[in-house]
C-alpha cells in the first residue's frame, strides 16, 4: 500500500493551545476515593495523596483539569467540601447513586492540582443550585481577602486564592438523567446570567457553556443555537461531549468513529458562526470537548449496577481495561483534535484515574499505565506549536458511520521554538504495510530526532498489574529521511510518533 503525504512550513491551521491535552475527574467510583487519594497506602503522601499516581499524572504534561464533575455536580453543595475533615457531612450523591464523604474538597484538589502543575477548571452547580452558589464558590475560591467567603478560605489554611480562570457553567444541562435538567432557552439565560456575575469578581476568566452531551441527542444541534442565542457575547467556548466504543468488533468502522467526530465538531461550529452572525457579535467563541474517551468494555453491565446498589462509599465504577485498539482508535482521535485546533481549543480526557481513565491504580496496590496512556502522553508531550495541514494521496475504505476513510491517519506539528516538526502517524489497515512518502516543504535539513512506535500487539492486549508495560511504545525503526522526505514502512495496525529537528 503506497501512500504520499506533503508537509509545508506555511500552511498552517492553527496555533494549538496547549490546554487541547487537559483532563477530567470526577467524584464518582475510585476516581478520587483510593485512585488519587489514599490515606495509609504505602506511597501515600502526608495528606493522603497516592505518590505513584501523582508521578503517572505529572508525566503526562497536563495543562488544566475539569472538576468535580461532572454529572455529579449538579446535586453537589461545594460548601460541604471545606473546614475540617471531621466536621464534614456525608451526603447522598444522585448521579451516581454512591455515598460522598467530603473528604476531598476544593482545596484538597487544589493543593493536589498545584503539585500536578495543572489548573484548575472548575464546574459550578446550575443543576439544583443558582447563580448565587456559583457567586459564593467563585468568591472563596478567587478573592484575596477582607470579605466572608475570602476569610473563610484563608481561616481553612489557603492563604493566597487559586485564581482560576476557567468556569464550567453546569455539566450537561440537555440531559434528562441531570439533577436539574433544564430546557434550552432557560438553561442559557442562567448560564448568561452567572458568566455576567463572576466576570465581574474575576474580569480575565473565561466560560464554558454547556452544549450537548453527545451528537445522538433528540435536541442536537438545535441545542447549541438556541443556548448561545442567550449567552453569546458573555461565554468563551461552547463544549461538546462524546465517548466511542466497539461493541460489533468491527475495527474499521471504530476508526471511522473519528471522521465522524470531525463532522460533529464542523457542525458545532457552523452554529457557533451562524449565532455570532445573527447577532452582529464581535467576540469568537471556541470548543470546548471537555469530555472524550473510550467507554463500551463493561458500559452496560456497570449501568445496571450503579442503578440497583445500595449506597456504596467510592464503589468500583466503570474501571475499563484498555487494549491495544483503544490505544490506536485515541491515537487518531487525538490528531483529529490537532487538525481541528482552529475551533477546538480545550478538550479534556474523561477521565484521568481509575474511572474510563488512562491511569488505573489498585486500592492498597499498585498503579500502572494502560494502553491509551501513551498516545495521549505522546500528544501532550510533543503536540505543541503550529499544527500543519497535510494532504494525504493514499487508499481509502467505507464503513457504516463513514466514507473515504483514509487509511494513513496523520497529523503534524510544528515548534519553531525548539526547532522541531512532530508527526503522529497510525496505520489503519489490517494487513498491508504502508510505504510512506511525506514531502517536507519548506524544511530544509531536516533529520530524524527519534522515532517511537505502538506495533506488533494482538488488538485486545492489555495492560495490568502483573504486566503493566506490556503494551508500551518502543523505538521505531525503518523511516528515515531522504531527500528531502520522511520515507520508511509502516506496519499494518500500528501507531508513530516521529520528531524531525527542522
């Protein structure tokens, strides 16, 4: 299978914010409860942090996070999360159908998320609480001091305000399984509202408003139009949510899942210019895709436990082993996010640990990688800087949720600051090599840094706590770069991340 690709240095389509390679996480299952906090594990830190995870987590570069949910915010009382430990309430928590402890509150996450690196994106309650409750939040949260909700931080030990810039105005307020649930127009007037009341306590944040859940929906994308037509000029970014899975075993029409997310961000922003059109605006509002990932392996059989159990404190929930297909089926969703990085600008893995999670960690044992771990590590890693539009010349196939699918999924990127092109390169097809011929315009000189590769595994491959990198990339071999291209073979069902120093 021949396939030839071009690359130039000025044909550009966006600067890719880095924050396209943030994360999300939930109170819901072990996310929190035994997945990032365990208080007397061995690796546990002298706040209860599990070290190991922190370190898997820090690996992955994570500009920003999404908390604390989520379906589960949109019954959650913030206050309940704060003072001391012992004094907290355990609540029901409906989402989820689970018992909270409070035990992980704002600024435990916060102090968790600082030493992560990453921000704070915080989801307000515009399920069953209002714009006051977010007022409250944002006030002890941002404000430095001299007013009720300030000192009551700093009395709770956080001196200095987090100074979070990034606001969730509710969490899938199209869906009837949300606490709150609200029609269209009225969810967008609330929204409106409470984007205008915390822009005046903090002027630089910026908001994301609540599109809907996902592209099945009875109400998309008519949804997106009429919530913006209330809320336009005061918002930022628009979200979108979707989750992929594969349950025919039919492994092309999984990749093809891609194309299709293309076309669910492409339709997003045609409402998004058909609203700032109609209302003369001047602002641009963005994507936001702050929920995304894999979810089918054991979807159904935990729906039916949740739904039955009786109250369980931080159950296993929804805690899916990776294969090797999901690892390749994440690599070609992260590149379609990098060719779509003119309107996507924010997108957020859902989510980090234990729960759909690139991370799974053992309650009192281990903690170790999964499958989906490293192409999400490779883009966040090197997926920084000017993403390049690429033509591609090769063979293409048809499924049922896609056609002219092309085989060779390939994105690039280009940091001039380090004075590299990074290009992520997967191998769809299921038996043929492919003989790769990507042209380098405009990149004079340019040789291989290094090159590493996902290959060679069964499609249901696993990690786990007894072979925890046994699907793990390794150095490649076989590209290199010649006149002026990059030209090598790729296995068939295989996944490259090449680095070109340029």
């Amino acid at each position: 299978m021949k396939i030839s690709a071009a690359v130039h240095r000025d044909f550009t389509i966006a600067r890719i914010d880095d924050r396209l390679y943030s994360a999300f996480i939930e109170h819901m299952g072990r996310a929190i409860y035994s997945g990032i906090y365990e208080p007397g594990h061995p690796q546990a830190d002298e706040r209860g942090f599990r070290r190991d995870v922190l370190q898997m987590v820090k690996d992955l570069n994570i500009p920003a996070i999404r908390y604390p949910g989520g379906n589960f915010v949109s019954a959650y009382r913030w206050e309940d999360g704060i003072g001391p430990k012992e004094n907290r309430p355990t609540r029901l928590d409906l989402a989820w159908r689970s018992k909270e402890t409070n035990q992980v509150g704002i600024n435990e996450f916060g102090g968790w998320a600082k030493d992560a690196g990453m921000d704070m994106m915080l989801a307000v309650n515009l399920g069953s609480r209002s714009l006051d409750e977010a007022r409250d939040f944002a006030e002890y949260v941002n404000y430095p001091s001299g007013t009720y909700w300030s000192d009551l931080r700093r009395s709770h030990g956080v001196e200095n305000p987090y100074d979070v810039k990034m606001w969730c105005l509710g969490n899938e307020m199209d869906g009837p399984w949300q606490v709150g649930h609200k029609e269209a127009k009225e969810y967008g007037r609330l929204a409106d509202e409470t984007a205008k009341a915390l822009h005046g306590l903090t002027p630089d944040a910026e908001f994301i408003v609540c599109g809907s859940s996902n592209d099945q929906m009875p109400t998309y994308p008519d949804w997106e139009r009429q919530v913006l037509e209330e809320c336009y000029e005061n918002v930022h970014y628009i979200s979108l949510h979707k989750y992929f899975g594969n349950s025919s075993k039919n492994t092309l029409n999984y990749f093809g899942k891609i194309d299709e997310t293309g076309r669910y961000i492409q339709a997003i922003a045609g409402v998004i210019d058909f609203v700032k059109a109609k209302k003369r605006a001047s602002n641009d509002v963005y994507i936001c895709f702050d929920e995304w990932n894999v979810w089918y392996h054991i979807r159904d059989q935990d729906t039916q436990r949740w739904k039955n159990w009786d109250w369980p404190e931080a159950p296993d929930l929804l805690e899916e082993d990776y294969n090797f297909e999901d690892a390749l089926f994440i690599a070609g969703l992260l590149n379609e996010f990098i060719r779509r990085s003119d309107r996507v600008k924010i997108a957020c893995i859902a989510q980090l640990v234990n729960v759909i999670a690139p991370i799974r960690a053992e309650k009192g044992g281990p903690a170790w990688r999964q499958t989906i771990y490293w192409p999400y590590q490779f883009a966040s890693l090197y997926g920084r800087g000017d993403a390049l539009r690429i033509a591609v010349d090769g063979p293409t196939y048809d499924c049922s949720v896609a056609h002219d699918v092309n085989y060779l999924d390939i994105a690039g990127v280009h940091d001039a600051r380090s004075g590299t092109v990074t290009l992520f390169i997967v191998n769809r097809h299921l038996e043929e090599a492919a003989e790769l011929n990507v042209s380098l315009h405009g990149f004079a000189g340019a040789r291989l840094e290094f090159h590493k590769v996902m290959e060679g595994h069964d499609l249901a491959a696993t990690n786990g706590p007894e072979r925890q990198d046994f699907v793990a990339p390794v150095d490649g071999v076989g590209l290199g770069v010649e006149d002026g291209s990059l030209k090598g073979s790729l296995a068939p069902l295989s996944y490259h991340v090449v680095r070109l120093a340029v």
